[in-house]
C-alpha cells in the first residue's frame, strides 16, 4: 500500500454567493477559462501575492500566509496561524492556455503569456501536512492532505473579516451574508476503498475555528 492511499484528506468548499461586475479591462486570456484557473503573480498582483484567479469581479489572490478573497468591494483573509512562513508553493495541473496581463501604457512593465494552473499545492506547512486550493467558477475549494504519522490537531482557520464566525444548522461556517464555508469533509482511502471520517467545525473565537474528527484508524497516519 503506497503512503498517498494512506493519507488523511480534508476537504472543503467555499461558494461566493452574491453576484458582482465584471472584471476591468486589460486582461488577455488566450485559449483557458480564467475563472477555473491560477496565475502566477508576474506583477499584475502587490509582491506577496503568489497566485491569484478572478471571475466576474471576485479575485482570490493566494499569498504565502493564506488566501485573500476580494469580493462586492469586501476583502476577507483565510490563514492558518502556526503554519510553516516559508513553504513551498507550487502550480499544479498546468493548464492549455495563457494569460497576458496589459497593465499601464509602458510595454515593459506588461505581462504576457504566463502559464496558467488548476490547482496550487502548499507543501509541509504543518509537518507532514500539504494544503491545495483549487475551484471553478464563484468556487474556492481546499484540500488539507495529512500524510501517514502526521498529526492534524494543529491544524486551525483565521479569518479576518466583518462581524462574527457563526455556524449554520447544516454545520457551514458562516462568515457574512454572501461568503460561507461548506461543512468539511474528510476520508481515509485504502485498498482503493474511500472510508468517510465524520468531522465538523469548532468554533474558538470569533474569527478562528478548527476541526473535530470522529474516532478513525491512526494506525493509517
């Protein structure tokens, strides 16, 4: 049995739910769907911006602390506190098409034909832990990905946004009128067989909340 059919994999989704404007003039997609993919920050973006995706005025700009969602002229940032400062970031599942980026008059400070990805994969950011984003259209979606013998208690959400956490009864966490959480998911999968873990949020402050696992196999992690 291969370490990858042994871990532990969270999974969640975030649907932004209001409609907003479309985007402003002067980005050139060449063969993609800009809204399902992740462009790499080549000075479109502020310098802590690694990838970033817009779609119908939603940007979701992707930093090494976490995710920035910028939406209906409202702003909220997804981190995980405790998480490694430096890891590795990574684009994944390269897309067909390329994105040009005509910011300004000065042709030397454009950004043309720069690869697109489906997913971006943030690697050890707790020990043995990787988190992916990925997502299509008003959709931002999460994979935590806990390999064999690692240790998901550290694993918490901050959110720096308006007015307080709250949970919905079918268990979403609800970060405002037109942003919420899906209530997680999470699976072991071994012999080719997906075994659900039931787990939900708990919330521990106003704007911070982590995850409680049903009792599972350890002897898979």
């Amino acid at each position: 049995m291969s370490n990858a059919s042994r871990n532990l994999i969270f999974f969640a989704t975030c649907p932004l739910l209001w409609p907003c404007p479309a985007p402003a003039a002067g980005i050139v997609g060449r063969g993609l769907s800009p809204d399902s993919s992740f462009v790499p920050n080549c000075g479109q973006s502020s310098n802590e911006v690694l990838f970033s995706r817009m779609d119908k005025g939603h940007v979701i700009a992707l930093t090494r602390q976490g995710a920035v969602l910028r939406f209906a002229n409202k702003v909220v940032t997804m981190v995980l506190p405790g998480t490694n400062p430096n890891p590795r970031v990574d684009g994944l599942d390269l897309q067909p098409g390329l994105t040009s980026y005509l910011i300004g008059l000065n042709k030397a400070n454009w950004c043309t034909d720069s690869p697109t990805y489906g997913r971006v994969r943030y690697r050890n950011i707790f020990p043995g832990i990787d988190l992916i984003y990925y997502g299509n259209q008003r959709q931002l979606e999460y994979d935590l990905i806990v390999a064999p013998h690692a240790d998901p208690k550290p694993i918490t959400m901050q959110f720096d946004s308006s007015g307080r956490l709250r949970l919905s009864p079918e268990g979403d966490l609800i970060l405002s009128t037109d942003l919420r959480l899906l209530k997680p998911r999470a699976y072991q999968q071994t012999n080719g067989a997906r075994k659900d873990i039931p787990t939900h949020y708990i919330l521990k402050s106003r704007n911070r909340v982590a995850f409680a696992l049903a009792p599972y196999d350890h002897t898979l992690l």
